[in-house]
C-alpha cells in the first residue's frame, strides 16, 4: 500500500512550523528531509524516523517498525501533532545524522 497524498500533506503541515524540511517522492512512498539530511521517510501512512540515539532517547516508548521489506526498522512517530517534539527531535537528530553525499556532476 502506498502512502497517500493526503496522509503526505497532514505530515508536512505539522511539520511546518519547524522549517527546512523537504520530501522527495520514491516508489510511492516519500523521503524526508530536514536541512538536507535525511530523517527518515512516510511508509504506508507511517511517518517514520532513523533510530540514532537521540531520537531513541526522546522517544523511549515510539514502537520500530520496518518501512519495507529488507530495510532496517525504524521509529514510528505517533504524535506528529507536538508540535514542540517534534522540533526538539529534529534538532536532537541533526548532528547525527549524516551530511548528504554530493551530487554527481553530469558530463
């Protein structure tokens, strides 16, 4: 089942007060990014994050969940609309995470 645009949009307005956060849409789900760096994606209406050991440490409770067969498990955000975690996360992630590997140069 893919994600739906709606359940994409929901995601991305609560998101939104936070700034600099983007999405790319692949193979019917979505990628997100937060200042370039990836945090984690929507799957199957899941918004889900990377476990790095801050996002754990925020939330200790938040179930892993696969995103799709063969990948790792991730956390599953089920309180998007706190709005002030939901900062303090990204923020928590970001150092982190790892920086985005430069883009190939076209011929």
């Amino acid at each position: 089942m893919a994600t739906s645009k709606e359940y994409l949009s929901y995601i991305l307005e609560q998101l939104g007060e936070i700034g600099n956060i983007s999405h790319r849409a692949m193979m019917g789900e979505y990628v997100l990014y937060y200042k370039d760096k990836v945090i984690g994606g929507i799957y199957d209406n899941r918004f889900l994050v990377k476990p790095v050991k801050s996002a754990v440490a925020l939330l200790p409770d938040a179930p892993m969940e696969t995103p799709y067969e063969g990948a790792k498990d991730m956390l599953m955000i089920e309180d998007v609309e706190n709005h002030a975690l939901m900062a303090e996360l990204m923020e928590a992630m970001y150092d982190e995470l790892p920086a985005p590997k430069p883009k190939k140069k076209r011929k």
